[in-house]
C-alpha cells in the first residue's frame, strides 16, 4: 500500500484532490457563519428564517461534511506515506495538523450553532458570527504558510 501511495503519479493525484477537498471546505466554513449572520436579523419563523434553515443544512450535509472528511482522509493517506513528514525536524506539519485539528473544531461549532438555529434557539449576536467568520480564515492562512513555506 505505502509503494502506492509514494508513487510519484498517485502521490499528485491524492494532493490535487486533497486541495479540492480543502477548498470546498473552507468555502462552507467562510458562508456558514455569513449565513448566521443573516439568520440573527431574521425573525424567527419568517420566510426568510426558514430558508436560511434550509441553505444551512444543505451547506453541512451536502459539502462541508464530505468535504472535511475527504480533506482528512486524504490527508492522513498521504501522510501514510510520507511519515518522514512527523519526524523530529518536521515543526511545521506538527504546527499544521494541529491548527487543522482546531479547523475541524470551529467545523463542529458552526454544525452546533446550525442547530441552534434550526431548534429558534439562537442565543448569539450578529457580532459574535462575524467575528467567527474571521477564524477559518486565519486559520486558513497559517496552514498554507506552513504548508508551502515550512518555516520550521
């Protein structure tokens, strides 16, 4: 299995869909909290309200979900192969999977929050999603300079 995964061709293909994956993800976790936005101004109940319940879901079920679990898997498999990277010496991939172990944990916040807002018990403000809304894309940041520049 590792002669496969550390074929040069395989190895490209795994990292391009790795990055599709990642992509995909961190597009949801970026509209996710916007549509929480929108959700705190709307009246609960309302139209409005009740289609922003529905994108919501969509959003998690649909391609947040697959998408973090895709990135995981296929980031693990690379992994797999290429255990050099979680040797001593390899700071950066440590700092990496641990800033994308935090990703994974605003995911599941934002998943708690849908619930909430599905259940009208919402008890956040407008403020506090836009604030949210910045994490995953700080995080972002931190990981493709680690990744791309692997400064330790």
């Amino acid at each position: 299995m590792q002669e496969f995964i550390t074929d040069p061709t395989v190895y490209l293909w795994l990292k391009a869909l790795h990055l599709i994956a990642v992509m995909s993800w961190m597009a949801g976790l970026l509209y996710l909290p916007r549509l929480y936005v929108y959700h705190v101004k709307a009246v609960r109940g309302s139209e409005l309200s009740e289609t922003l319940k529905v994108m919501e879901r969509r959003l998690l079920r649909f391609i947040m979900n697959p998408a973090m679990i895709i990135t995981w898997i296929l980031g693990l498999t690379m992994l797999i192969g290429n255990a050099q990277f979680l040797m001593v010496g390899q700071g950066w991939m440590h700092a990496k999977l641990l800033l994308v172990i935090l990703l994974s944990g605003v995911h599941g916040m934002l998943s708690k929050f849908r619930k909430d807002f599905e259940s009208d018990q919402n008890t956040q403000s407008e403020k506090f999603y836009r604030i949210l809304n910045e994490a995953p894309t700080a995080l972002m940041i931190i990981i493709v300079i680690l990744a791309v520049v692997e400064p330790f």
